[in-house]
C-alpha cells in the first residue's frame, strides 16, 4: 500500500528539484516515476549523450529515501530518429502515415526501430542499472495508446507475412483455414498476402484476425527486447508497463509473460465521458466519482495479466485535458479510488503528475500540485490516504505488507480472453452487442450482489474458484476444455461460446463447439437485435429483457427462462447452464444470485452505487453514488470510516472470521 507520482524533472528548473523531492517525502510518497518521455533530452543529437540532468535528478530523489521507476523513452523518438528511419513511422488503415508532432509515431514492426531502441535501453540500464535509486523499470509508456497497435506500413506487410509463415508452413494451409475459396481469394504464395485494408467491401474475417494477432505479437516481441536488456544489466528491479482503461488491441496477457508486474493508468472521470458503454444517465448520476465498476474491473482484469501484482502507474488527481468534457472530481474522489486500487491488491498508486504542466498539450491536465507549485485538492487527499495506511496498519496489527498479503477472497471467476474479443469485434452482427462491454457488465452485476471477483484468462487455473463465467468465450481450445471437464464448480457459458474455430470458422457440429460434452444444445440461429428492440423473458429464475443478442436453442435440458414464443433463454442443470442470450442487468442479477447460491457463496443486493471488495478477514465499502448511503457488514468491526458513506466515502472493517 504504497504511494507515487509521476514527475519530470526536465520540465522544471534544477532549483526546484530539492524542494519537489523533500514534499513528496512529507506528503506521504514513496515511489517517483521518470524519464519515459525524455529521449530528446537525453540525445539531442546522433549520439550526443546527456546524462548529467538526470544523475542529478536521480541522485536528489535518492537522498530523500525515495525509489525511482525509471521509464524507457521509446514512447517517443526524437525528430532526428525519425529523420534518420523514416520506415519507421506506422500508417493508418487509411494508409496515411502518421507523422511526427505528438507520441507514439512508430510502429512495433519496424526493425529499424527497434534496433535504435535496443541501443538507447542498453545505454539507459549500463549506467543505472545498478543506481540505488532505482526500483522498477517501466518499459515504454501505453503501448496501442491513439490507436497505434494496427499499422499499415511497409515494415507491417513484410512482418506480416513471415508470421503467416511461421503459423501455417504453407500457403495451402492458410487457404483452407481461412476459407479463401470463397469469392475466389486463395493464394499462390505469401507474397501475394496484402494487409487487410482498402479492400472494396469486408475483408475476410480470417485474415482480419490473424492480421490482429500478428500485430498483438509484435508489441509481445518489442516488450520482450526491451526486457531482455534490463534483466542483464539492472538484476532484481520490478520490470512493469503501464496498461489502458477499455483497450483490448493486443494480448495483456501475453505481454505480461514478460513483466514481474501489471501496472495500469487510471481516469475515471475521462473514461466515463468518453465511452459508449455508460448511458447518458450513469454519466450524469457519476459525474464527479466515476462508474463504481470502472476501476474495478481493470485492476481485477489487469493483476490477472501481471502474475497476481498489480500496480497503478497514473491516478487521475483532478481534471483531465482529453475526455469531450472534463469535470473535477468531488471531494474525496481521489481518496476513494486510490483504497479501490489497494482493495483490489495494489502494491501501489501513483498519481499523474506531481506538478501540472504550464507548456504542451497536457497543460489543462491537473495534478498533485498547481502551475505555479502551490498543493491541489488531490494533495492534501494524497497525504490523508497515507495517514490511513498507517493507522490501519496500527488498528488492525498488521503492517503494510502483511496487509498485502492478506489472501484475495475472490470466489468468483469471470473469463476474459483477447482473442475472443478480436473475433466477436470484427463481425458483431449487431452493432448493439461488443464482447468488452457484455463482459463489463457481468462484472457489474456481480459485483452490485457484494461478490469479490477475479478475471481470469482462458490460460487460467479454475480450481480454486466455486462459481466460473464465460461471458462469451467465442473458442474453445483443448486446454480450455479439458481443465472445464475437470472444474468442479458451477458453470455459466454465455451467448457466443464455443461459436467459433480458431481459424474462424463456425464449428461443424454448430455452437457451442466442444461444449457440448458438457452442455447438450444446438444453437441453431441467431436473432442479433438493435438496441431498441427488448423482447420479454421469464421463468423459475425470474423475469425481465433480453437486448443485443438472442440465440435459438435446441437442447432437453430444462428451461430456466423463456421468450416470449417459449423457446429456451437459460437452460440447464446442476452445475452447468448456458445462457443463450444478452439479459438486462436486473435479470442478469437474479440469475447471478441462483448461480452464487449454488455455489455456496453468499450474496446481499447492495444499495445503489455502493460496493465492497473483501480481502481476507478486511471488508472496504465504497460509495460511488451522489447521495449518502448506509452500509454494515454482519459480524465485523470498523476500522475506518463511518457506517454512513458520504458520496466518495470509504469505510474499511474488519470481520472476525475469514469467511462470509
């Protein structure tokens, strides 16, 4: 339960820096992240070094006991690189390239890039690799970040087409998998694979698909290169990468393979502008706090990629510059999400920035302290969240890192796979329904009946879970099955799973594909519906609307849900249930509650915008909602905090037994 911030010395005059460091120490930090937007800084010219700056700046953070996470600087090459390679500039699906005069102007596949990147991280670690200021590396900075994970340029094509190589041996394979003998698209040869964009109507899905793997590989091998430098010359240092909110354009999980932690950048208030996902009433309802999902769900998500270890590498502390709209948060907001992050297993919160920037294009972006150095709102609840820890620590008997390792009370497994949402997303079929936000609101519902969860991969051990969802699990692999043929907990397969071959074919024997070893059922048609459209369903487990997708089951299973005509919406027995359709959040919740009831777990409807995270004999009640709300635990002691929640409020208890 640590706390950082994000700073840039370079920004600043070398005055202010013994002042900036003695102020984070008071306000309660421990951690301070540099350098990964610094290339120009460090190497104005070809091979014109300047590192005294930021020896200094190290050296001063140092002597004020704070640890350093030290940023590659590849998120952003200077002019003369780009002068230098121009090949390595990415282009959009427009085929326009995208130029230098903000970030990210380069694409992964570029092994012109990548060879200058390799010679700029093995410079950075041979001189503080072993600095004893230096605790972490983060590698780059939001890889995919303004959409820059699929490119369209020359490097893209060549590396395309040798992974297509490497997966399929022969171009007759690749026909076969990807269905080419439709419309006339085989191929004699590799060579003649172009990118899958400008075509006249869709590319083939096949294509389009394994073009997304390809490039999600190719941020795995440039993560990778990077990696492999900083173990060699900086040994026992946290290797991290700073992931983004509802991003899904390459595999987190993959990426992690080679990371020690999973770090992600948090901004409830731009993302809840922003996104489609929130109607226009939970924009306003949570204007100021932010959905009491969002955070949840992406650090739930996120140490899940990061090997159990989550951190989080930016905190919104005030106004955003980039949402449409860019509110300040209500008092108490940063407070609130920073425990959301703790409760959830964060080692640590770090806040975006120490000090807002008065030049470029984040100017209008707070942080913990104003232009001018005076302290923000954000500060003072910075140091209150820092007194809290203490305190906690003193209340419970347990110091920070015993409070850490405190075992997650997760019961409940929900899958999220990348490559599930590839398919689904390049062929919807109804433009109402996208995998990201079906999967986000089955967390939501789980989470509003006061259920702990863990998202897991489809790489995952289930054993330890008594209830596991697959929101949509669109194929199913042999390891997948085979570990689902051995769970022993309860089962919900959702609409869309097993729909799908990994070359991206519709199974022979239809969906659910290998499922139906374990689930009887045929989905024989699909009816994909517009938003509007919310025909009835009931049943033993309730009664509401199914929206966005509704499939026609053939199965002797028993129905627990009908549409209205009578046909099957939830069927099942014992421990495994398929749901053929996408359910308003009202039924989904009730069918969650039969689920959870099955399982043993214990469930409680919690009041509107309120939500708890338990981890061991801790229970953390948030309130997300605009107006004041009660909350207590049975059997349980509090800690922090009052049983009324003020908006933005955040009370901690402590239960006597383990167990709910």
């Amino acid at each position: 339960m640590k706390l950082g911030v994000c700073y840039y010395p370079e920004h600043w005059p070398k005055s202010r820096w013994q002042q900036d460091a003695q102020e984070m120490r008071k306000m309660g930090i421990e951690y301070v992240r540099i350098g990964e937007f610094s290339w120009s800084t460090i190497e104005p010219e070809p091979g014109e070094l300047h590192w005294q700056w930021l020896d200094e700046s190290l050296d001063i953070l140092h002597s004020q006991g704070l640890k350093v996470i030290l940023g590659t600087p590849t998120a952003t090459p200077p002019k003369w690189l780009v002068d230098r390679h121009p090949s390595m500039l990415a282009k959009d699906e427009q085929g326009r390239f995208r130029y230098f005069g903000s970030r990210r102007h380069y694409t992964f596949a570029s092994l012109e890039y990548r060879d200058e990147c390799r010679r700029i991280v093995t410079l950075m670690a041979q001189r503080y690799g072993q600095h004893p200021a230096i605790a972490s590396w983060q590698t780059d900075n939001e890889y995919g970040c303004h959409d820059t994970i699929l490119s369209y340029a020359e490097a893209d094509l060549t590396a395309f087409r040798v992974w297509l190589k490497g997966k399929y041996g022969s171009v007759n394979a690749l026909n076969q998998a990807w269905g080419n003998v439709f419309w006339s698209m085989d191929y004699r040869s590799f060579d003649e694979i172009e990118l899958p964009n400008l075509t006249v109507t869709e590319a083939n899905p096949s294509h389009r698909l394994d073009f997304q793997r390809c490039c999600s590989d190719q941020v795995v091998a440039f993560n990778k290169l990077q990696v492999e430098i900083l173990r060699h010359y900086s040994k026992g240092r946290d290797l991290v990468h700073n992931y983004m909110g509802f991003f899904t354009a390459f595999d987190h999980h993959k990426v992690g393979q080679d990371l020690d932690v999973a770090s992600w950048d948090t901004y409830p208030l731009g993302f809840l502008d922003q996104e489609a996902i929130y109607s226009q009433e939970e924009k306003q309802t949570y204007l100021r706090v932010g959905h009491p999902d969002f955070g949840a769900f992406h650090h739930d998500l996120y140490r899940g990629c990061g090997k159990g270890r989550l951190w989080i590498m930016e905190q919104q502390p005030g106004p955003v510059n980039w949402a449409p709209h860019n509110p300040t948060p209500a008092g108490g907001a940063v407070r609130l999400w920073t425990w959301e992050a703790f409760s959830h297993g964060a080692e640590l919160v770090s806040y975006f920035r120490w000090r807002q920037a008065p030049f470029g294009q984040e100017q209008m972006h707070a942080g913990l302290l104003r232009p001018d150095g005076q302290e923000a709102e954000a500060a003072v609840e910075a140091a209150h969240v820092a007194q809290e820890v203490r305190q906690l620590s003193q209340q419970t008997g347990l110091d920070a890192d015993a409070l850490m390792a405190l075992p997650d009370s997760g019961r409940v497994a929900l899958m999220f796979d990348y490559d599930a949402c590839w398919s689904l997303d390049i062929q919807p079929q109804s433009r109402a329904y996208r995998y990201l936000f079906w999967c986000y609101r089955m967390y939501e519902a789980l989470r509003e009946l006061g259920l702990s969860v863990d998202i897991v991969s489809s790489e995952a051990s289930l054993d330890t879970y008594k209830l596991l969802i697959l929101p949509a699990q669109a194929h199913i692999s042999d390891g997948l099955q085979e570990r689902l043929n051995n769970y022993q907990g309860v089962l919900l397969a959702g609409p869309r799973t097993g729909s799908k071959t990994d070359s991206y074919q519709i199974p022979e024997n239809l969906a659910p594909g290998p499922l139906t070893s374990l689930l009887p059922l045929t989905v024989e048609r699909v009816d994909a519906l517009p938003d509007h459209t919310r025909p009835s369903v009931f049943g033993l487990w309730g009664e509401g609307r199914l929206c966005h997708w509704h499939e026609q089951i053939n199965t002797q299973l028993p129905y627990l849900l009908k549409d209205e005509a009578g046909r099957p919406v939830l069927v099942g027995a014992n421990k495994h249930f398929y749901l053929g359709s996408c359910l308003d959040k009202s039924l989904l919740k009730m069918c969650f509650a039969k689920l959870a009831a099955s399982a043993g777990l214990a469930t409680e409807y919690l009041p509107s915008g309120v939500r708890i995270r338990e981890r061991g004999k801790l229970i953390f009640a948030f309130n997300y909602g605009p107006q004041a709300s009660h909350y207590r635990p049975d059997n349980a002691e509090l800690v922090i905090g009052t049983e009324v929640l003020p908006s933005a409020g955040v009370a901690i208890w402590q239960r006597q037994t383990a167990d709910r």
